[in-house]
C-alpha cells in the first residue's frame, strides 16, 4: 500500500488540464486496485485532477478538508458537484479549524504530509511567495521532512490569467 498526497496549482490554464491529467494517470498506472491512496485537501485544479486519477486508478481517497466552512465559504458553485462527488467516494478528515484561513490550510497541508510516503506536486517551480500555505512551502515542507516529491509540470503547461 502505497499513499500519495498531492498539493498544487488551483488555476490551472484551460489549455493545461488535459496535459496534467495525462501525466497523473501516467505517473499513478504502477499501482493496481487496492494499492495506492491518495491524500488531498480537493481543492479546485490540481488537486480534483489528481482525485480523479487516483479514483480510476482503482485507488482510495482521504479528503482533508481545512476547516468547517470550508465546503460552504471556499468550494465554488461550479467546483461544487466535483467536490461533494469525490469527497462522497472518501474518508475524509475535518481539521479543528472553525475557519478557512491560512492556519487552517498550513494545517490541512501538514496532516498531507503526515500521511504520505510521497507527494505529488503539480508545480510550475516558482519559488514561495512568503505568504505561507500555498504549492511552493507545501513542497519546501515535504522535503524538509524527508518525503519524496514528484513534481508534474509538463511541457507546455501554463496557470491561468
């Protein structure tokens, strides 16, 4: 059994969808049904991506999610369906934050790390922007502490405007 958190970009470019979603499915296809986990807070973008592969890849889902509002104050109308439908499909764990805020999400981030024996990082490799919580420390941290991080970021991907 192998459990793989994710962390990554939310606003991915429309273009860049596809091309990550090949290269989860990719990196995930040595596992067979019942051998891989996946951790994820199941933000919008890189993180329902990867849900999704680790879903078809026969795969279980851990949903951390930062705070007790967070579905109702962070998860948008349009991200919603997604949301409830993955997060249906897992276990998921609430953080002891009443709040979705930076605490929280450093929070979700290092209870990630805390279950992985890897980290994915959808990642375009700009370095941390200092306000904490984001891809770029979530992949500092990992390292930090000794967990293997795959970065995916291929050819031609971009963020969104």
């Amino acid at each position: 059994m192998t459990t793989i958190a994710v962390t990554g970009h939310m606003d991915l470019a429309q273009s860049t969808v596809p091309l990550v979603q090949e290269a989860l499915r990719n990196l995930l296809r040595e596992y067979r049904d019942g051998e891989l986990i996946g951790v994820t807070c199941l933000a919008r973008g890189s993180d329902t991506l990867f849900a999704e592969a680790v879903v078809e890849a026969g795969g279980r889902l851990v949903v951390v999610v930062p705070s007790r509002d967070y579905r109702q104050v962070k998860v948008k109308p349009d991200h919603a369906p997604a949301f409830d439908r993955l997060s249906a499909a897992a276990d998921v764990v609430t953080m002891p934050y009443d709040t979705a805020n930076r605490d929280a999400y450093e929070a979700a981030n290092g209870e990630l790390l805390k279950r992985a024996d890897r980290l994915v990082a959808v990642w375009d490799g700009v370095p941390p922007s200092g306000k904490g919580g984001g891809t770029a420390d979530t992949v500092e941290q990992a390292r930090s502490v000794g967990v293997p991080v795959d970065v995916v970021w291929p050819s031609g991907a971009q963020r969104g405007k």
